[in-house]
C-alpha cells in the first residue's frame, strides 16, 4: 500500500515540475535543465514500484527479463537521481558563491554534458542488477526477484556492490553536497538580502530532506553488509531485524522522489511564480476556433461572437490529458500483461478485458497528440496524422463501449441462464471481438476520410478538422445522430437489461460473494453513466442547436462550448478507469 501511495504522489508531482519548465524552455537555466532530468529519474523510479507492491503480495510473476530490467532501471535512476542533486548543489555554489567564474563559462553546453554523462554513469553502476533473476528461495513458495550470484561467492559480489553503492550512491555524493551547501551558506551570511534566509531554509530544508530519506536505509544497508562480511555476529534474531529495518527504511528512502518536487520547485519562489502564470496567463480556450481535441467536440459555431471562455485555459485541458493518458497506458499495459499470463485459465470476460484494454490503450495513446494540439493551438503534424490520429480514436471509443456491452452479456449469460456454453467457445468470443472491431472501424471512417489539416481564413494556424462545405451539415447531424445512438444509448440499455437481470438473479441467491458481485457490477454502470452521460447530453444539445431546434445565441454557445470541453475530459478518464473496475476490483485478477 506504502509503495502505490508513493507512486501515486511522485507521478502527478513529477509531471506537473516537468510541464511548468517544459513551458518556460526559453528561460530555463542549468539548474532547471538538471531539475527536469532528476524529474525524468524520479518518474522511471516511480514507475518500477507497482512491480514490487505486487510482487510482495504474489512474489515476482513478471518473469526473468522484467525482473533484469526492472532493477537495472531502478537501479541506474537510483544512481542518477543522487547525482543530479549534487549536480544542483554544484551549480547553486557556482552561482552564488563562484558568480564571476560562472559567467565565463559556457554553462549550457557544460549542463547537457554533465547530463549525458551523469545518465551513462547510471547506467553503467546499474549494470550488476543483471545479476538479478526470478527464483525461489527455502520456505518461501513465492518466487522473489534478487540477486542471483553463485554460493561460492554469493557474498564478496553483494559486499561488493553493497560498499559501491555506500560510496558512490551516498558518501560521496553526501559530501559534495555538504561542501557545496556549506560554502554557499557561508556566503549568503555575508550578504544583507532579503532572500537570503529564504535561500538558506531551502539548502537546510534539501539537506534535512536528504539525510532523512537516505541515512537510515544506508545505515541499515550497512549493518546488513558488516553481518555478512562477519565482522558483526549474525544470528537469526540478528539478521530477522536488519531485513525488517531494510525495508522499512527502503520505503523511507522511496518517499523521497516525492519529496523532489516540493524542495526543488514548488519551495523556490521563481517555480512558484512561473507555475501560476502557467496557470493564469495560458491562452483560454476560444469558441471561436474549431476543435483542438478530439472528434468529440468535433466542431464550433462560427457565429461572430467576440468573447472568449475565460473559465477554462488550455493548460488545465492540457494536464487533464497528460495525467489521464498516463494512468491510462499504465492500467491497461498492466491488464494485457496480466491477462496474457492467463493462458489455461482464461475466460471470455479476460479475452474481453485483453480486447478492451487494448481499445483504452489505443485512445491513451492520441491524448498526448491532441494536448500538444491545444497547447499550440495549431496542428503541426499534417493531414496524413490528422486523419491518423482522429480514426484511432474514433475506433478505440465505438470499440471500448461495445465490449463494454460484451462484458455485461457475458455475465448475464454466466449468472442467470448458468450456461458454459460461451466459456467453452473461446473462438466464438474472438469472432465476436473481431466483429466488435470491424463494427468500430468502418463507423470510424467517415471521420478518417473528412478530417484534414486545414488553415482556416483569418488564422495564421491549422487545425484538425472535417473538411465539409455548409452545404453538408445534414451529414454532420446524421453522423451525430449515429454517435448518440450507436455509440451510447444502445450501449447503455443493453449494458442496463443485462445487469438489471444479473441483480435480480443475484438477490435470489445465498452466496457470500452476492454483495461483492452486486457492488462491483453497480460501480461499473455508474462509472459509464457518470464519465459519458454528461459529454452525450451536452453534444446531443449542441445537436439540437444545429438542427435549429434550440434557439443557438453567442451566451448559450459559449455556456455549451464551455460544458463540453469539461465533460469530455470527464469521458475521457474512463479509459483510466476501466482497468481498476474491470480488473483490479477482481480478486481473480488480483
């Protein structure tokens, strides 16, 4: 749980340092550039520990290639994120404490140098995690990933690494830092600026942070290398409480990849200062233009209306989509693996759930393309990507509601008729999957063939947009219309009749699993009203409008306009939430 917590605070802490100077690329000094690179490490960090909160619960079942890779890179921006911090101390010394020698030197070109270099000397200090393979140890009936040397020599190798990592990935780096830090504290005493006792709570705040992330582990690291060493006696009892305060004090160490963020930019007034401009001054969203994102809001009024909606900025969109595509293509790459590993234990609802995470996948993958799209508010990919890019994702979303739908009468089949007749058809179910995905791609070719790379008069920019005449808005309605229906609303009432009579066959039964059965399948048609009712009901609106049905005025445009740029949003989080209700909730699964 302490390992999914600290994923889940690094990764949209680490994002959001990394958006904010990614923004401001123009006014980035070498200190940012080593700030983004440290991001770029705590972010892989982060990344490796759903691996391990899963491997505590049921050992290391990913296999002996993941279990290399997974602790090289752990491994390597364990190494990288160290020295990227003493790189920050290096750079802060120069500047404040060496500002003339500073000056003459090519600070830039230095900086990517030292980066470069800082990532090959990761990677090649991480290179014994090759050592690393997934095996089983006595009395333990999970398999475990670790070292792997053989007996003879089993423990000069760990000593070994144990003493590289203490000098290298602590000591040292430890007493850079101090001497960088202690100097530059020395000189901002001597100085009578208003900053400076800022400066020096954010050098005790960087140094405290530090000591008390990483200390106690090495401490414990320590011990445990001197136990095996012999130069301490070992016991059982002994060895039990090094192993305990080992990982202990490793979850201790993890936090601070969180605690990144917050020290080296949110504390720093310049960060601080360029995140909230970031926030405030960022070019709104205009009515005016046509869709920036997806074909959902796949086209706007061109009524002459002046104002803009000043409720909403790009950027706000722009993170939505960042974070979204991110759980997105983490859940569902983690349902593939997992439903890949099931091969003689494999149900029709896994071969749906493979199906519809690939769907998920697929749509996860076009967000960060159309964030950059709003971001510049100028497509810049050409037309062949624009066509690309808009059927993907066309395909994805028709293809992920129907398996939806496939899920709910595969369970009505399972629970209420009690037939096995699906689950022993495996081929019938990929016909049916094959089907589902034909279904999606020919509704997403209309899209494919009208969508180009368009400039649009009185714009010195293009956009990603269906290239029709006004002639053809009855086509525009139509393909609407088949939207609404096709795409939601028969969804929806089969999703509804099947799990209606799933409940109902439920409540008659005597089963301790009844409740848990009942809870879930309530959660997965709330989740589906929740994230798209809202996004139909505004385009359905935005429909009647075009029709001529609703009275269409610059204040309802710009309220709709407004409406459905946040509710897509909300639609969108559903490809990051299918694999948590679909999978995750499953204790098969899990």
């Amino acid at each position: 749980i302490l390992f999914v917590h600290i994923f889940l605070l690094a990764i949209p802490g680490n994002i959001t340092v990394g958006l904010v100077i990614l923004w401001n690329l123009r006014f980035l000094s070498p200190s940012d550039i080593y700030l983004f690179h440290l991001i770029i490490a705590d972010l892989l960090m982060a990344l490796t520990l759903p691996f391990f909160s899963t491997s505590l619960i049921l050992g290391w079942v990913f296999g002996d290639a993941m279990c290399k890779l997974i602790s090289v890179v752990k491994e390597a921006n364990f190494y990288t994120s160290i020295l990227f911090l003493v790189c920050i101390s290096v750079d802060r010394y120069m500047v404040i404490v060496r500002a003339m020698e500073a000056r003459k030197v090519q600070r830039f070109m230095c900086t990517w140098v030292v980066c470069v270099v800082v990532w090959i000397v990761g990677i090649l200090l991480s290179l014994p995690a090759l050592y690393n393979n997934a095996h089983y140890v006595k009395g333990n009936d999970l398999q475990i990933c670790a070292e792997s040397y053989e007996s003879d020599i089993a423990d000069e190798w760990r000593i070994a690494n144990r003493l590289m990592r203490h000098l290298l990935g602590f000591l040292l780096p430890l007493c850079i830092m101090l001497t960088c830090y202690g100097l530059t504290v020395a000189r901002l005493l001597r100085t009578r600026g208003f900053q400076r006792q800022r400066a020096m709570k954010v050098i005790a705040a960087v140094m405290v942070a530090f000591l008390l992330c990483w200390m106690p582990f090495n401490l414990a690291t320590m011990v445990d290398t001197l136990l095996r060493a012999k130069l301490m006696e070992n016991g059982c009892q002994a060895q039990h409480a090094v192993s305990l305060a080992m990982f202990v004090t490793q979850s201790l160490a993890l936090l601070h990849c969180c605690v990144n963020p917050l020290l080296y930019a949110f504390v720093g007034e310049k960060f601080r200062k360029r995140f909230f401009q970031m926030i405030q001054k960022t070019r709104p969203i205009e009515r005016s233009t046509p869709s920036r994102s997806t074909s959902y809001n796949d086209f706007h009024s061109f009524i002459p209306c002046s104002n803009s909606l000043d409720d909403i900025n790009s950027i706000g969109v722009v993170i939505s989509y960042i974070v979204v595509s991110f759980f997105g293509l983490t859940g569902n790459t983690l349902v593939m693996f997992v439903v890949c590993t099931m091969k003689s234990h494999r149900r029709p609802t896994d071969i749906y759930l493979m199906h519809l995470a690939i769907a998920d996948l697929l749509f996860s993958l076009t967000l960060p393309i159309w964030a950059m799209y709003i971001k510049e508010s100028n497509w810049v990919f050409g037309t062949f990507m624009c066509k690309l890019v808009s059927g993907v994702q066309e395909m994805a979303v028709y293809s992920g509601v129907f398996l939806l739908a496939c899920i709910s009468i595969d369970r009505y089949m399972a629970i209420v008729k009690a037939t096995q007749f699906f689950s022993k058809q495996h081929n019938l179910v990929k016909i049916v999957c094959g089907f589902v995905w034909l279904g999606a791609t020919l509704l997403s070719i209309p899209i494919m063939v009208q969508r180009e790379a368009i400039e649009i008069n009185g714009y010195n920019m293009q956009h990603c947009y269906e290239n029709i005449t006004e002639n053809t808005e009855d086509w525009r309605l139509g393909l609407r219309v088949v939207r609404h229906v096709v795409g939601f609303f028969l969804p929806l009432m089969v999703m509804t009749v099947c799990y209606s009579c799933t409940i109902g066959t439920l409540s008659k039964a005597r089963n301790s699993q009844k409740h848990k059965a009942m809870r879930v399948i309530l959660c997965v048609v709330l989740a589906f009203v929740i994230c798209w009712l809202p996004n139909n009901v505004a385009e359905l609106i935005d429909t009647l409008m075009r029709a001529g049905l609703i009275k269409d005025t610059c204040k309802s445009r710009d309220a709709l306009n407004l409406t459905m740029y946040i509710t897509q949003v909300l639609a969108f989080m559903h490809c990051a939430i299918n694999p948590i209700l679909y999978a995750f909730v499953g204790k098969k699964f899990r």
